[in-house]
C-alpha cells in the first residue's frame, strides 16, 4: 500500500519544519509546502540527510492563486489529492489594536485564518469522496487566552478555532477527522519575525512597551525546541479516533483553566503586569526587593 500522504504548509523552518521531520520518519509521504525554491532544495537536502525524504511544493498560503496552483498540482502528486493537511503556516504581529492598521489586520487573518479554510475548500471534495481524510490546524494557547499587545494574532488564533470546530462536526458524517493542536511557547523564527512587525514606538503611546517587548523578542530563546508540537501533530494523524483539541507544552492546561475561571478583572491585571501596560503597587514591589535581597 503506498504511504498516505500528507501536505505541511510553511514547512521550511520551525514547527512545520519539525512537523515534517517527524511525519516523514514516521513513513508518511510528506508534501511540504514553503514559499522559496532555495527553501525547498534546503529541506529536501536536510530531510534527506536524517535518512528520510520530502517532497516540495511551492505555496504563498495569503495568495489564493497560489493555493490553486499548488493543490491542482498537489492533486496530480497525490492520486487526486492528499490524505491529510496539516495547517502550519502563519505568524504573529505584535502591537496595540489601537497601532494595527486595516492592511497588515488583512494580511494577519488572512494567513492565519482565511487560509487554512481555504485550504480545507480545496482538498475536502476528494478526501470526502474518498470517505478519509484528515486535517490539523495549528492554533495556539493565544487561540483561548486573548492577549494585551497581541490582539489581533489571538483574534486570527481564536478565529481558527471557532472555523476549525465547526468544520470537524460539519465533515465527521463524511469520514474526515479534523483537529486543533495549540501549542504554547517554543524556539522558532516566530519571536523574531514578531520584532521585525512590532509598530514603530516612537509614534506610539506605548512606546515603552513595545521596547521591552522588542528586547524580549530579540534576546534571548530559552525556549524548549519545537519536536513537541510535532509529536501531538503525529498523535492527531495516527490516532484512530484524533481528540478534537491537542494543547501542547507545560503551563498550557493551567493557564486556559486559570483565564476561564479566574476573574476578568483579575487575569486582566495579572496580563498587564507581564506586558507592562501597568506596574505592580509599591507595597509589592517592595516585598519582592526584599526576597530578592534575601
Ligand atoms: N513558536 C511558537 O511558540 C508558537 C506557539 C503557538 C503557535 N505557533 C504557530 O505555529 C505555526 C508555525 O510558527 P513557527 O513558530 O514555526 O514560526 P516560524 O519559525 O516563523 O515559521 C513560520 C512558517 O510559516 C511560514 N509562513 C508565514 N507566512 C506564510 C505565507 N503567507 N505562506 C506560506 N508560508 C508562510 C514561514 O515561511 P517562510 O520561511 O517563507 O517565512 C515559516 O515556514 C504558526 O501558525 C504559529 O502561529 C507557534
């Protein structure tokens, strides 16, 4: 039987890439999508270094004309078109709602959220008559768990889940599983693509935040690498019957728990003490001078 393949968009670095590693070791035959030629012979020639292989296509997830022109050409790869899609591609913008202007909201919900649907639009006829198929978007905690300075990546987050869950009660009749993994916070390209988007702070009230955030975006990445989101991405295309949502990484379940039953008001506050949109009171911060003297 020829192995089932399975598409991974944005697969030249980061969690896709690691997605694909790990999918094409486990005997899938994995079609990674990126958008560069250089990219693709990059991947081919890495993957094929660990003793695996993959093939390539080239895709811009935000322009639908590339996604035609790939999946038609996916479909002549695959027998009529791929067991499975595996919705990776995407990335952050930072800033204040307030400081995100119309054009870069697009192009967040665009690749975050308009894609994947529009993926799932172009291989959903032959996956359903085939009665199988599989598809995994890739959301985030921020899909749950709305942040301050990261508004619209969580509303392109929480879009997804909200299209994702609909999508796999609309397709189970038809034989097609469909599954959210929502990772937490690993090493990739995401944090300093995310410096690179942050608004210009000298036009800006808050300036000050987007400078610290800056540096911690920029600095350092003691940040565990990205093989776990990969294994629950296995788990969603290898499990007989894949659970609706995967949250991966430590401090994932607490945090969604803790922000569904906390208090708005006080996971609000304990947001902007983390993003600095405000200080602690001067009796904390002075209890916490003390325990660092000690
Ligand atoms: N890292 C984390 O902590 C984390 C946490 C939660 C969720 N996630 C999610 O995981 C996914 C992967 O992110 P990552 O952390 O691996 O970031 P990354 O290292 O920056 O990789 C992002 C990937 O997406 C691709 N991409 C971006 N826009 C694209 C477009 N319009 N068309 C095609 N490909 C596009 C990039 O391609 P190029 O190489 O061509 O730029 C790259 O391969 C994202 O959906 C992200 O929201 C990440």
């Amino acid at each position: 039987m020829n192995p089932r393949s399975v598409v991974v968009t944005g697969a030249g670095r980061g969690i896709g890439r690691a997605i694909a590693l790990e999918l094409a070791h486990t005997g899938f035959d994995v079609i990674a999508t990126v958008r560069t030629e250089e990219r693709a012979e990059a991947l081919r020639t890495e993957v094929a270094g660990t003793g695996a292989a993959v093939r390539t296509v080239l895709l811009d997830v935000a322009d639908p004309t590339s996604c035609v022109t790939a999946f038609t050409r996916i479909a002549g790869m695959t027998d009529g078109g791929p067991w499975a899609v595996v919705n990776n591609a995407g990335f952050a913008q930072p800033g204040a709602v307030e400081d995100v202007d119309d054009e870069l909201v697009r192009r967040q919900l665009e690749t975050n959220l308009v894609a994947p649907a529009r993926i799932a639009r172009l291989v959903l006829p032959a996956m359903r008559d085939r009665r199988a198929g599989r598809i995994v978007n890739v959301s985030s905690v921020a899909g749950r768990v709305s942040l301050p300075m990261l508004g619209w990546y969580c509303a392109s987050k929480r879009g997804l889940e909200s299209v994702t869950d609909a999508l796999r009660m609309e397709t189970e009749p038809f034989g097609v599983k469909v599954s959210l993994v929502e990772p937490g916070s690993y090493r990739t390209g995401i944090w300093r693509t995310g410096a690179e988007l942050l608004p210009d702070d000298r036009a800006s009230v808050y300036a000050e935040q987007y400078a610290a955030a800056g540096a911690r975006l920029r600095g350092g990445q003691d940040l565990p690498g990205p093989r776990p989101v990969a294994l629950a991405v296995r788990k969603a295309l290898t499990a007989r019957r894949p659970q609706p949502r995967y949250l991966v990484g430590g401090g994932t379940r607490s945090t969604t728990v803790l922000d569904a039953v906390a208090p708005t008001a006080a996971s609000d506050r304990v947001k902007q003490l983390a993003t600095g949109l405000r200080s602690a009171p001067p009796r904390v911060t002075r209890a916490l001078a003390r325990l660092r003297v000690k």
